[in-house]
C-alpha cells in the first residue's frame, strides 16, 4: 500500500491516491473515505469482494473496480477460478493484516 501524490492533468482528478500493488490484482483508490492505509485496504478488499461476488453470481464486472494483472498488461478474465484466487489472498489481508489495525479503522 502506498501514498502517492501526482500532478493531475485535469481539475476532476484527485492528486492524492493510494496503490494497492503486491499478490494482489493492483489497483488505486481516491483519499476520500481512506484517511489512513488500513481504510485503504478495507476500502480495496469491498472493491475486489464485489467483484469476486459479481463473478460467481454471473453477473457483469464492467463497473466494477478493474482487475488487471500484476504487469498491468490487460485485465483478468472474470472466471470462478480467479475469483476463488483473489478471494483467497483477500481474506489473508482481513484475518492477518486488518485485524492488528482496528483502532485506524475506527478512526476512519
């Protein structure tokens, strides 16, 4: 997880972001409702958790926060297989990482 601040090229885009990268689908997420990174990454589990029950419930994915690879080379296909992948390394972030960080998630 971490902070970046850019220099947007429009007036609509936020400067401040966070970035989720690791064994995880990257992504970005605006500062809005995550004050500090254990909001980020609750905020970023919710994102993937949707999509992971968009998948198995058939449905499409296409407004959903985009899950792409590792390289950032093209999206992953929605398929039950890398749903129950990505479920997977989620609940690892809730049980092993989240919960040593309540106190943050009060806060935001």
């Amino acid at each position: 997880m971490l902070l970046f601040r850019i220099v947007p090229a429009r007036e609509d885009v936020d400067e401040w972001l966070w970035v989720v990268v690791g064994d995880v689908p990257p992504a970005y997420l605006v500062t809005d409702d995550a004050p500090n990174p254990a909001s980020a990454l609750d905020g970023y589990i919710g994102e993937m958790e949707r999509w992971v029950a968009a998948v198995r419930a058939g449905q499409p994915v296409d407004d959903l926060i985009p899950v792409g690879t590792v390289d950032g080379a093209a999206q992953l296909e929605p398929t039950v297989e890398r749903a129950d992948e990505i479920e997977s390394r989620l609940r690892f972030l809730t049980e092993e990482i989240l919960v040593h960080h309540a106190d943050d998630l009060d806060a935001s």
